[in-house]
C-alpha cells in the first residue's frame, strides 16, 4: 500500500491520494460503498490499476484500526 498512496501537502490539500494521480482514496472508498465495482472503478479510471483500488481499501482499513487498552478492572 504504502508505495501506492501517497500524502503531498501539495497535491489536493495534502488528501491521500493514488501516487501519480490526483485521485483521492476517499473519492475511490465513496465510489465502493455506493455500489460501484472495482471493475466498473477501472473503466472510469484507466489509469488505475487493481491494486491501487485494493490499496484504498487497505488504507481505510488501517484507519479503522481500533487500539484496544486493557481495562484496569481486569488486571
């Protein structure tokens, strides 16, 4: 993932992006969730290959990310 997005404060206000495009991931992760596929994504982007969708998707999925603390209760 990490060589395809990449954050520049100066391309698209510093947005991440898919490297050498000026896509934002959230644009691609919107596309998704309102049902269009990652073939359908690759039609209207031709610059884009599978991998950089499937990078978008692991981006967001590390942001999710949730870090778990124990709960003092418990120890």
């Amino acid at each position: 993932m990490k060589d395809r997005i990449t954050i520049d404060p100066k391309i698209c206000h510093g947005q991440a992006c898919i490297k050498g495009t000026r896509i934002p991931v959230h644009q691609i992760l919107h596309m998704l969730a309102n049902g269009d596929t990652i073939d359908e994504l690759l039609e209207e982007f031709p610059s884009l290959e599978r991998e950089d969708i499937l990078a978008c998707i692991e981006y967001a999925a590390e942001l999710t990310e949730e870090q778990v603390t124990p709960d003092k209760a418990l120890l």
